[in-house]
C-alpha cells in the first residue's frame, strides 16, 4: 500500500509542470544539468543506460519472468500493460512538448529522437516497475533491490542529461512506475503467490 501512496503523491507531484512558474523553474534545471554532464566521459553512460527504460527491456523481463513463475508474470504483465495506457493516455491528452524541442538552449543527447509527447516518462515508469517487482520475484534480495533502485535513480537522471524530460516529467514516471509495482506487489500477496 505505501507504494500505491507515494506513487499517486509524486505522480500528483508531476502535474505541478502545469503551472508557469515550475515550468521555467525546471527549464533551469535541466539547463544546468546537462551544463554539468554534457562535456564529461561519462555522458555515453548515460546514453548506454537508457536500454534499461526501453520498452523493449521492460517486455523481455517480464516475459522472462512469465517463464519462471507464470502466475506471478502474468500478473505483472497485465498490471504493467494498464500502466502503460494510463501513461500513454496523460501523454496524449497533455501533448507536453519535449525540453530539447521547446527549448534551443538544451541539446538532445539520446541516440534515438524520441516521438511521443513528454508527460510522463515511459522510461522512467518502466524502470522503477521493474526495480521494484523483480527483487521481490527473486526473492526479496536486498542487495538485488539496492543495484536495481541505483539504476533506476541512474536511468531516470539520465532522462534529464540526456535533455529528453524535465523533472516533472520524471517524477511523474517514477509515481506511475510506484502505483503499477505496489498494484502487482499487492496482487501477489493478496493471491499468495509468494
């Protein structure tokens, strides 16, 4: 349940990119965080982590899962695909324009041009669904929940390096990535599953 909360709060956090002054205030800042990586070595990491939000990534995991433990991977997986459409449906709705697109001063540093509007971060959900769902499936794993939730911190900055989401954007992504995660955690106690 307490994922379900925070969730709904940052994602609740998120919609605040609807007023003028947090608009300008995260143009800022992603400004001045691409200002602070944009010429250091470590930029191509950032650019080589964005795999882990794919969609591509997010599918493979969970059908890999599915394979293992079919109940618990079905579940995840439709709770998964409902978050995406709820995702997808803001993104349309809203249509937010992305940062390097509103914006000349910030650069597009991803390797791919993204298509789909910038509220809510897809990588971001996705990464912190499958952060928060696999250390459980595994096992409860508190070393496997501390490298997963490292990259999830590192992938959802990277959004923001990488000039393709303000912070709104991927706070927002983080709550909806919280409420998918809390919904499948809470389904697989609720059915007993593990």
């Amino acid at each position: 349940m307490i994922y379900q909360l925070l969730g709904f709060g940052l994602l609740l956090i998120g919609f605040t990119h609807l007023f003028d002054g947090i608009k300008t205030w995260e143009t800022r800042i992603v400004h001045k965080v691409q200002g602070l990586f944009k010429n250091k070595p470590w930029l191509p990491v950032f650019q080589e982590i964005w795999f882990f939000g794919r969609t591509s990534f997010a599918i493979v995991t969970l059908l890999l899962l599915t394979s293992l433990r079919w109940k618990i991977g079905t579940i995840a997986m439709l709770v998964f695909l409902i978050t995406v459409g709820i995702e997808n449906i803001i993104k349309n709705v809203l249509n937010r324009s992305r940062p390097y697109a509103a914006h000349p001063e910030i650069y597009m540093f991803q390797p791919n041009s993204p298509v789909d509007p910038s509220f809510p971060s897809g990588d971001v959900l996705r990464i912190w669904y499958i952060a928060l769902i696999l250390p459980v499936a595994a096992g409860d794993s508190c070393l496997f929940l501390a490298a997963s939730l490292l990259l999830a911190i590192l992938v959802t900055l990277g959004r923001i390096i990488l000039g393709v989401h303000y912070l709104t954007d991927t706070i927002a992504g983080i709550g909806l990535g919280m409420l998918g995660a809390g919904t499948t955690l809470w389904l697989w106690h609720f059915l007993q599953l593990l």
